[in-house]
C-alpha cells in the first residue's frame, strides 16, 4: 500500500514557465482533502498581493500563506507537529538561500515537502536554491511546455523574458518587480529559441 505521506521526504516540481507546474502543485495540495493529512502552503511575498495559488488551465485553486521571501525561517510560526502534515513551497526559486536550511530542518523534524519552481532563471542559469533543492530531492518531477515561437511546436525547457516584445539582455535582473514601467511578459521557449543578447 503506498501513503501519499512520506515522513522527511522531499518531492521537488521543476520546468520552465507555462509548463503545468502549479497544476500539479494544486492537484497534490487537493487531494489531500480526501485524506486526514494536513496541507499547507507557503507562498514568497514577493510573488503576488493574492494569498491564493490559481491554475491558468483550470479553476481550481489552492490557499497559501505569504511569507517574506527574504526570511524563510518564518515558516517555523505556522508549522509545528509534523504528525500527518504536508509543507508546500509555491515559486520556491524566489526565496532567499536560506530556504534551503529551512527545508533541511523540516525534513529533520519529518515533514513532508512539495517545493515548486523554476530551475533555470530567463537566462536559463540556475535559479536561487531550486538546483540544490533538486539535488536534495527525493523524488523530482520534470516538466516541459511547448515552445511559444510563431510554428516551432517543440518542447520547451527554457523561460524566454521579453521586455516590450524583445529578448530581454543578459544583465537584465534575475528578478523583475511588477510595475516597473516595461512591458515584461514569458513565453516558454526551446533551446533554439531562446535568445537572451549580450550588450556588454
Ligand atoms: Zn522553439
């Protein structure tokens, strides 16, 4: 008999954008309301105002907790017995390094983790503490998309930043705040379609 809860396991949800990784994220989270396990889910501050997690291709949608990105320890006020308990990180790749620690001392104290995000950043290095959590992990799911060039149809591993249109620059931040004043938008790219130019 398998259990959908796993004492100090650590299940990580990777692809680039638009690959279905809230989806997924949304669907473990649901399902749990059919068992007698906990779930809660940790959202960065910086990631959105609305405490809610929401899928683009269906209605469903998930409650989550912000926290400041910056200080990841601050799960440890909202979680305490691990007993039957599911930890959920949203956006992981948005927290700050130390999330990796706070994640180490949950698997220590057996909580069970979901931690989702993106594993490359737009310039398609890694991003934040996403790869260390991937080599941490105890089971990894691999997403892809499909590549948003005009015709191309091919699988997309990579997150293509465009700023009014165009290929964002390399030296372009790793992390742009909203309302900035561009015109940003992402599009799920293949290899052969994402561009990110170098002006220096
Ligand atoms: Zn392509």
């Amino acid at each position: 008999m398998a259990f959908i809860y796993k004492p100090g396991y650590l299940h990580t949800i990777i692809g680039p954008m638009k690959s279905g990784k809230t989806e997924k994220f949304i669907e473990i989270f649901a399902n749990l309301k059919f068992s007698d396990i906990q779930g809660i889910v940790f959202n960065p501050a910086i990631n959105t105002r609305d405490p809610v997690i929401r899928s683009r291709i269906s209605n469903r949608w998930l409650e989550t907790i912000r926290i400041d990105e910056l200080h990841p320890e601050n799960v440890f006020r909202h979680v305490s017995d691990s007993q039957n308990v599911m930890v959920g990180f949203d956006e992981t790749q948005f927290f700050a390094m130390s999330i990796i620690t706070v994640i180490d001392k949950l698997l220590e104290q057996d909580f069970h983790i979901v931690a989702s995000g993106l594993l490359l950043d737009f310039r398609g290095e890694p991003f934040g503490p996403m790869p260390t959590l991937v080599g941490q992990a105890h089971e990894i799911t691999k997403l892809s998309a499909i590549c948003e060039y005009p015709g191309c149809n091919r699988h997309a591993t990579q997150t293509q930043r465009l700023i009014n249109g165009k290929p964002a620059d390399y030296n372009s931040p790793t992390v742009l705040i909203e309302g900035g004043g561009y015109n940003e938008e992402y599009q799920a790219r293949c290899l052969r379609h994402h561009h990110v130019p170098r002006s220096s």
